[in-house]
C-alpha cells in the first residue's frame, strides 16, 4: 500500500523520507541554544589587578573618611548639646531662687526709690502706659511712665504675648500697678483690682527666668536624644535598615518620640516660661502615651510576621 502526499496520516506528504529533515532540526535547535557573544568594554582588556586593588581601596578610604566625618559632626553635637543642658539646669536653679526670695521678701520701707534700690523688697506703684502693646515674635511691650516722672515713658517692659492683658491696656493711656523687686517691674496689673484686673510677669521676673531656663534645658536633652540617634544609624537613617531586634527598633522609636516630645516642651516655655507647671503635667504623660502606642504598633506587627512565617 502506497502512501501520498495528500496522505491519510502521513506526516511528511510528498517530502522525503524522516531522516532528510533531522540536519534542518538539529540546526535550529543549536542555533536557539546559541548564546550571543558578550561584548567586553576596553576597561577589561586594558585594567589590571593592580588597577582594581586600587580603585577598591580608593573607595574603602572614602568610606572611611565620610564615617569619622560624621562622627565628628554628631560628637559635637552632642557636646553642644550636653553644654546647653548645663547652663539651662543653672538657669532654672538661678532664677527659681530667686523667686523663693522674691516670695518671702518684705515690702519695701517708704520713701525708697523702687527704680534703683537693689534691697531684697517688694514695692508697688501705679505707673501709666502711654501706648498699646507692642507684639513682636511672641514677646509684647509697653512703655510704662511713673507719676514722679515726665510723660516720657520710664522704659520698655517686655513679658511673653499676653492677649487679655493687651485688651485691658487697649491703645492707651491705660494705669497699671507694677511691682518692683530689687530695681526691677516683675509683675504689671491692669484693670479693676479684684474685678477685672489681669496680670502678667516681665521678661525680669525670677520665675519666667526659671521657666525659660528649663525649656534651655528641654532643647538640649532633645538634642542629645537627637545626637544618640545619629551615632545609632551612623550607617542608616531608616528603622528597616536597622539591624534584627525587636529591642533594638523599640530603643529607636522611643527615642525618636521622647526627642519630639522634649523639643515641643522647649519650645512651649520658651514662648510660656510661666506656665511650667501646665508643660509639666502635659509633655511627658503625652509623650509617653505616644510611645506606648507606637511600642504597641511594632510589637503586633512581630508577632503579626512571626505567624505569618510558621
């Protein structure tokens, strides 16, 4: 029985026989195994092993460089920062002695001159503010003038922006009771007495002295937070660059929260300094809130991938 070209089954029609093709398929079967020739740059024929070594070390050095570059830059920050802890720990020592003093100082004797006296007394004096408030930067200003004196203003008393006190001076003239402490206007009165009298305390007053030394103190700690955690990521600033720990990722995180927390509260009474005992009683309660939640956050989120894993 013949087979055909339009053949019930046959494979190769009117072609030749099986083996007459095997050259044509073994061909295309190399030439799809066939890699493309690499080509290789002029830097590879023409470098040496001398060349490389080189260039390697020439980058390590760099490497080095840069790393005893930064740990310069955060040692002195975190020296800088250590000296701003000092001098606003004696700052806040400093001016919170003296209000102790201040508090238990008697009242000054009569006839004493309460603008030059440097007696450890307390004097009141009605003076009389020829101006509205001056704002500038969060600090105001008024020019207060005593009665003994011309009507030019006695002097500028600057006290952190106080908007019910402005609202009492309006745009003047206004009387305010100022009282003095060694030569000094601690505190100003304006308004009714016992109404709708408002008072605030100068920029001279030991208490805002004090509170401002704090929030000295405040900026410094958060810096040297700050410093602690470049030195930790030296090589990395990310938290998934860190190495493997739990530990280690919660140390960082709190940190980082405690450092914001520290640099809020400085800024507060550097713009307050008389509300410390606010900043006080608010600051760490909320930035230890924050890093419960956060602590909580990547403690789920472990255990969260370590089921995953099994």
């Amino acid at each position: 029985m013949s087979r055909r070209g339009s053949g019930q089954g046959d494979l190769f029609g009117d072609s030749g026989p099986e083996d007459e093709t095997l050259p044509e398929l073994e061909e295309i079967l190399h030439s799809r195994t066939r890699r493309p020739p690499r080509f290789r740059s002029r830097t590879t024929f023409t470098s040496s092993p001398s060349y490389v070594f080189r260039g390697k070390l020439q980058g390590v050095g760099e490497r080095r460089w840069l790393l005893w570059l930064r740990v310069c830059l955060y040692s002195l920050l975190l020296i800088f920062s250590l000296l701003g802890v000092v001098a606003g720990l004696v700052q806040t020592v400093g001016g919170y002695a003296d209000a102790g003093m201040m508090a238990s100082a008697p009242a000054c004797a009569a006839g004493i001159d309460l603008t030059s006296t440097t007696e450890d007394c307390v004097g009141n004096v009605n003076a009389t503010a020829s101006f509205g408030a001056i704002a500038d930067s969060g600090e105001d200003a008024i020019g207060v003038s005593l009665p003994s004196t011309d009507s030019m203003p006695f002097g500028w008393v600057t006290y952190p922006g106080n908007a019910p006190f402005d609202a009492a001076i309006g745009d003047g003239p206004a009387v305010v009771r100022a009282e003095f402490w060694e030569g000094q206007i601690v505190t100003l009165t304006a308004g009714t007495p016992g109404v709708s009298a408002v008072a605030v305390t100068t920029d001279q007053n030991p208490n805002n002295r004090g509170g401002s030394g704090l929030g000295v103190t405040f900026f410094g700690l958060a810096f040297v937070l700050l410093s602690l955690l470049l030195f930790i990521g030296i090589r990395a600033f990310r938290l998934r660059w860190l190495r493997p720990g739990l530990a280690l990722r919660l140390s960082v995180s709190g940190l980082s929260v405690w450092f914001l927390g520290l640099f809020v509260a400085g800024v507060c009474l550097a713009n307050q300094p008389a509300r410390v005992a606010l900043v006080l009683a608010m600051a760490p309660a909320i930035t230890a809130g924050l890093t419960a939640l956060l602590w909580l956050a990547l403690a789920k989120g472990r255990s969260g991938r370590v089921r995953r894993a099994y």
